[in-house]
C-alpha cells in the first residue's frame, strides 16, 4: 500500500449544548477541520437518538436546562458505546468531579483557545484521554475518591502500564514476569472496583493513577 491509498479517518462528533450560540460557534471551531466531522448539535442528550450508534464522541455541557444530571447523560452515552468529553464553563467544582466519575474522557473549558478544544476533541473521538489542569484540580479536591489500597509494587507497575508500556516493556522496567505482570493488572482493577472506582479500561486505570497521585497531573 503506498502513501496515496491510505484514507484519512474521518471522526463523527456529537455536540449537546442548549445555547444555540454555543452551538454555533462549536460548529464553527470544527467547520475547517477535514477530519472531524459534526453530525448533530442538540440541546438534549436523547436528542441524539437517532444518530447515536455512528458517533465516535459527544462534547456534552454539564448543565442542561432539561435538568438532567451529568452522571445520567454520561451514563446514556457510555451504554451506547460513545465516548464523551465535558465541554463546559468549569464554574461549579462539583459538577466536574461528577463528570469526571461518571466516566469521561476528560474536560475543556469554552473559553479555551480553538486549537486547545479542537485537540481535546480529536483526542477524545480517538479514546484518548484529556488530561487538563481543571480536571486534575477537580480529582484532587473530590472527597468520594476512597484509597484502593494498592501496594508500593503494584502503584510501580500501574504507572508503567497507565503510562501506556505494553506488558512486556511493564515486566521489564518492574522485574516481573508477562504473566506476573497481568496479575498485577488484574488485582489492581479488583480494587479499585471493591471501592467504587471501576477502571475496566487502560484509559480508566490512567484516570485512576492520576487521581491518586500515581502519574503526576499535567503541568499547562
């Protein structure tokens, strides 16, 4: 296959936002970008029924005046596959932290520059996680976050693996074994499931090993 034959993906964003300015001007941040492409921009979460199984992510607002909760809308779109990424004025702390448990991707102030919201999305429409100073400064003051327990080898083999190391290059850095190293893997998402904090993807144990202070939180 040469350079010439290889298509460009092309991802499918669902935007929820009940401002129609709001609305207007996300469109406008995506309307040069060739390979992201805004399907349907709607005031309710359910509003995108009939679109939902083509979507790669939604950019969801955390407060609607359907008066919907964060955790239910987020909820709705993980069950149908869809990653999410919050797109909010970041003024209400505990919103956030509800946003960031229910299972987003991450979380991007509106009055970010273009090129900071367009990065975020397409990060996010790839099931990458974005990692912002308001979603670190949320997780470090959310109380509900209880202590997994995790030993000092096992927090050495989360960062490795969070990190994004496969297990071979983990059970090198760690001194373990491939096998031994998957054991690790499957203990640690044991525990933080046992207290509340599920992390079935590598995406989730990220979260989770930043929101203890395992991987640092990001600098800018």
């Amino acid at each position: 296959m040469t350079t010439h034959d290889v298509v460009k993906r092309t991802y499918r964003i669902g935007h929820v936002d009940d401002h129609e300015t709001v609305q207007l001007g996300f469109g406008s941040l995506l309307s040069q970008c060739s390979d992201l492409s805004l399907v349907a921009s709607v005031p309710r979460v359910r509003d995108l029924s009939a679109v939902i199984d083509s979507l790669d992510v939604v950019v969801l607002d955390v407060r609607l005046s359907d008066r919907s909760t964060v955790e239910n809308n987020v909820a709705w779109l993980r069950e149908h596959g869809v990653h999410v990424l919050v797109f909010t004025a970041a003024d209400n702390a505990s919103e956030v932290r509800a946003a960031s448990r229910a299972g987003v991707l991450g979380i991007v102030r509106k009055s970010e520059s273009r090129d900071v919201i367009v990065d975020a999305v397409r990060e996010a429409a790839r099931g990458n996680p974005v990692v912002t100073t308001d979603w670190a400064a949320a997780l470090d003051s959310d109380p509900e976050l209880d202590a997994a327990g995790l030993s000092p080898k096992e927090q050495e083999v989360l960062a490795h693996y969070a990190s994004g190391d496969k297990s071979i290059a983990v059970a090198h850095r760690a001194g373990l074994s491939s096998s031994t190293v998957a054991e690790y893997v499957r203990r640690i998402r044991h525990k933080y499931a046992m207290v509340g904090r599920p992390a079935h993807t590598k995406v989730d144990l990220y979260k989770r090993a930043v929101e203890d202070g395992i991987l640092p939180p990001p600098t800018s």
